[in-house]
C-alpha cells in the first residue's frame, strides 16, 4: 500500500483524472439504470461525525446516495464501538442493499461487521480497513505513508538533527500505521531523537491540550512534535502558543478547515497530510452500485493526500478539497 513519496509522476496523474471521473460517471448510466439506482436501499454506520474528518465523511455518502439514487439509513456512534456494533447489528436487521461503514475502532466492531456479511450485505468500509472481515471495498488513505511523510517533513526541516516528541492514535488500526511508517522514516536520520511520546485514549482524562502543554513543561528544549492526527496538531499549536513557542514545529494529518486556517496563519502548526474523505464516501456508495449491477468492484482504493502547507492556502481556505477533481483544479498534486 505505500507508495514513494516523490512529486508528479503518470501513474498518480492517471489515478487522479479516474477518480475524478467517478462522479461524474453517473450521467452516462443508462436513464434505466438510473431508475433502477433510485429505488436502492442503503445504511450507513459512522464511527463519529464530528470534526472536519466527519463531517466530510458524511458530506460524501449524503452527496453520492442524492446524486447516484437511493435511499440512505444513517447513524453515528460518537466513537463508541459498543454502540457502533449494536448500530451495525440494527442496522442489517432492515435489510439494507448495502452497508457503509466508518470504524472508529476497527477492531473491536470486526465481529459486528462480520455479522453482517454472513447476513448477505455487502459492506463497503471507508477510512479504515477492519481485520479479519472479507468486505467488498475499503477506500482509506495510506496510513503508512501519511506517518512516513509528515516526519520525513520534520526531519528535513531540523536538518536532519534534534529532539522531538509525539502524539500517537493507537486505538484503530489504521491509524496506528501513522506511527509506525513515522518509526520507518526516523530509522534513516539517527540524530533526530524521540525525547517522549503520549498516546490518545479516548476513555482517558488528558486531552492533547494538555498532553502537549506536560511535553513542553518537561522538554522545553523539544524541537518539533509529530502528532497522529490534527486535532492533536491543533491542541498542540495552541500549547505552543501558550509557551511562548512560535519556533516550535507541529505536523499533523486529516486535513480540513480548521487545520488549513492554523496553517495559513504561519503558527507552529506546518503540514497537514490533508485525506480525502469526502471521496472516499464517494467511491463506496459508487462501487455499491456497481457491485448491485452486478459489475466488478476494487477490493482496496488508496485515495488521495495531499501534503498541504502554508503556500497552497494562498488563495484562500478550500472546504471542498477532497471533491473528486477539485483539488486539480486549485493546482495540488497528491502526495501519496
């Protein structure tokens, strides 16, 4: 699933312009087909929709259900997996056509997802693959390579040498890949040192806030923090704020407005590794559709990311980014 991280390239153009087609393909469906498409019926179990990440999300499967035909059933767990699996298990008791899934946490709703394929429904998942379940399509990042990126960009940017800290996303999957690609990266620049590390737990009393702000108490020499994800980044900008330290580098990875606007602001937040989650929903209520009409399916899409920084936000704060085709529009090249 990773990919080399250098800029342009055919392939990714190629893989740029096909996934900009896909919402547009819809028009050239037979006017039968797209009857047909309309009397579909679908559910879709979110993880959470809170946050740009969520909110996209759920911006795409609302969009691609209204444009491509259905009718869509959607509930949103809160990031609870207990309730995400009773969500899941109700659910499939109506029977969808098809079921959309965003894990919060892959793992511990596996048996719930699984539950549900022995039930006949095909599931689509987006943002996170689950373990162990035989879904239809997972459209997500390159989790992996966000974390390669994003450190790589810490490690150019202290020259190779100094001290930094991270704040990690252990609980799914996924997005525990983030750390380990960012491990991979620091295993080729020895003088760029973890000086201390904290990782999220949602059911925990300290937030990234105030993770951050311990970080910089107890290493006021820390010279960049990695963080998981952007919310941390943010959280962790306003610390840096707090302690004086504008010198201070954060990256972080999801990408979307509230990130874009810190960065912009030249704050210590640099990067965002900005996904595609709008697109992701996208693909998966298409290949739904495919799949219903009984065509083939890619059992794993990559969407686009793209490594966004204070020179691509020139012209303003894009909230719509992740629409297929519109970041070619606005000039960004995806970086994985």
């Amino acid at each position: 699933m990773t990919e080399e991280m250098t800029q342009g390239g055919l392939n990714r153009r190629m893989f740029m312009a096909g996934t900009a087609a896909v919402a547009a393909s819809a028009a050239l469906w037979p006017k039968e087909m797209r009857a047909q498409a309309a009397g579909r019926k679908f559910a879709a179990s979110l993880g959470w929709t809170t946050y740009d990440s969520g909110r996209h999300l759920q911006d795409g499967f609302n969009a691609a259900v209204a444009e491509l035909g259905g009718e869509l059933t959607m509930t949103d767990a809160g990031f609870d997996a207990r309730v995400q699996s009773d969500q899941i298990d109700s659910l499939v008791a109506t029977k969808p056509e098809a079921l959309f899934i965003t894990p919060a946490d892959a793992v511990a709703i596996a048996p719930a997802v699984e539950r549900a394929i022995a039930a006949g429904i095909p599931v689509f998942c987006a943002d996170s693959a689950v373990p162990g379940a035989i879904v239809t399509t997972t459209a997500m990042s390159n989790n992996f390579g966000m974390g390669q990126y994003s450190c790589e960009y810490i490690c150019k940017a202290l020259n190779g040498k100094g001290k930094i800290a991270r704040v990690m996303l252990p609980q799914n999957e996924s997005w525990d890949q983030r750390t380990l690609g960012m491990e991979w990266t620091l295993r080729r620049y020895p003088e760029v040192e973890i000086v201390t590390e904290w990782a999220f737990a949602l059911a925990g009393n300290v937030s990234p806030r105030q993770a951050v702000d311990n970080i910089l108490t107890s290493h006021p020499d820390v010279d960049a923090i990695w963080c998981a994800w952007d919310g941390a980044a943010v959280e962790g900008t306003l610390a840096a704020r707090a302690a004086g330290r504008n010198d201070l580098i954060l990256t972080g990875i999801d990408g979307g407005s509230q990130a874009f606007n810190y960065i912009a602001a030249d704050t210590p937040l640099k990067l965002s590794m900005a996904q595609s989650f709008y697109e992701m929903a996208y693909l998966d209520v298409f290949y739904a559709h495919e799949l219903l009409a009984g065509r083939n399916t890619p059992r794993l899409i990559s969407t686009p990311t793209y490594a966004v920084t204070k020179d691509m936000l020139q012209d303003g704060i894009p909230d719509n980014f992740d629409v297929p085709g519109e970041a070619e529009k606005m000039g960004w090249s995806r970086a994985l």
